[in-house]
C-alpha cells in the first residue's frame, strides 16, 4: 500500500508528520517533566567542617562553644573544655574509660556527639565532688584502693554513681552485671565492687 493519496484525491491527514510529531512530543515530555520537578535554585548543602556554635551544660555551667559537627562528646570536654578527666580508651564505646552522665545517665562519651548533649545536664567526674569534699563514690574508691593506674578510675567511678541511681547495686552480682561495661586493665574488680556496696546506702540516703 502507498503511501501517497491516488492522483486526484485530496486528504486532510499526513502520515509521515503525524508520526513526526508524535516521535518528538514523547522525547520532549520526561525532558519537560524533570525541569518542573527540579526546584529553580536548589539549596547549597552545608558544608560539614564549617564550625557550629552551641552550648554544652557541664558540671552546672553553661559552656559555649564553636565546634565541627561532628565533634564527640568526649572531644569537646577533652580539647575545646579543659576537661581531662574523662579518659579516652578504646575510642569505640567499649572499655567504658570514657563514661560521662548526661542528664543523670550513663553515656560512652566517645560515641555521643556533643550536639546531642546540647540542652542536656552533662556531669563528668570533674563535677562530683563539692569543693574539697569528694562525692561518696570517690570517697569509697580511695578507702577501697579501687584502682592501680587510674586510667579507667574516673568513668569507673561516673558509671558506679550511674549503677546505684538506677538500683543496681543490691548485690555484687548485679554491681558487677551493671559494672560490666567498664574495663579494669589491672584487674581490681574485688576492689571496685567493694567500693560499690561502700558508697550505695550514702548515695541512696542523699
């Protein structure tokens, strides 16, 4: 079959335009789609490294600070506070040397971003005691001798106080379930259990 109309005939229809035409609106239609869907400007993303500023509340005390996003917990207390005492170990969460509260809970420092401390009380060992006065807890690690090298001493001593707030320290079996996060390198379990059950029914009675 031709496709030329017979000589002589006339038709309103032209098959090789319509077909064309149709060939060019389906490539146009997703182009045309994909335009009205793409916002005009689209946002910058923020570039991660630049400094946010934010407020840390640690040991009562509003601390602000310009700090990378991604900034642990642990690195803001260590290298933009001054404070020291909390130890970092592992740097993976598991030998608990990093162990601060944050509102009254037990957290490994070195896997919390200081951003979601923000708003929050955070307590480090650094603030336990009052004055001269050390807090039971510290108190009971000195008279146990709960401690060799004392790098782990001071989360030992924040998860300990974590340990009898939440009820766990009725038995040295659970102090030592609840302690278990926490790694002695020199072994001085016995002792830290010991200092555990000395410091509870004071910290139970304030």
């Amino acid at each position: 079959m031709s496709d030329h109309s017979p000589t002589g005939m006339t038709s309103g229809f032209d098959r090789r335009a319509f077909l064309a035409s149709v060939a060019g609106t389906a490539v146009a239609m997703p182009l045309t789609a994909r335009s009205a869907e793409a916002p005009a400007n689209p946002p910058s993303p923020q570039d991660p490294s630049l400094p946010v500023d934010m407020t840390l509340r640690v040991n009562g005390e509003d601390r602000a600070l310009s700090i990378d996003a991604r900034t642990t917990l642990l690195d803001a207390l260590r290298e933009h506070l001054g404070l020291t005492g909390s130890k970092k170990g592992c740097d993976h969460g598991q030998c608990g040397a990093c162990t601060v509260l944050v509102d009254g809970r037990r957290v490994v420092s070195c896997l919390t971003l200081a951003l979601a401390a923000q708003g929050l009380d955070t307590t480090t060992i650094e603030g336990l005691s009052d004055g001269d006065a050390l807090h039971p807890m510290q108190q009971a690690f000195v008279d146990q001798d709960a401690f060799q090298c004392g790098y782990c001493t001071p989360g030992q001593i924040m998860s300990a106080v974590a340990c009898v707030k939440e009820g766990h320290a009725d038995s040295e079996e659970n102090i030592r379930e609840y302690m278990s996060g926490n790694i002695c390198r020199c072994a001085a379990y016995p002792n830290i259990v010991a200092a555990v059950k000395q410091a509870a029914s004071e910290i139970q009675k304030g």
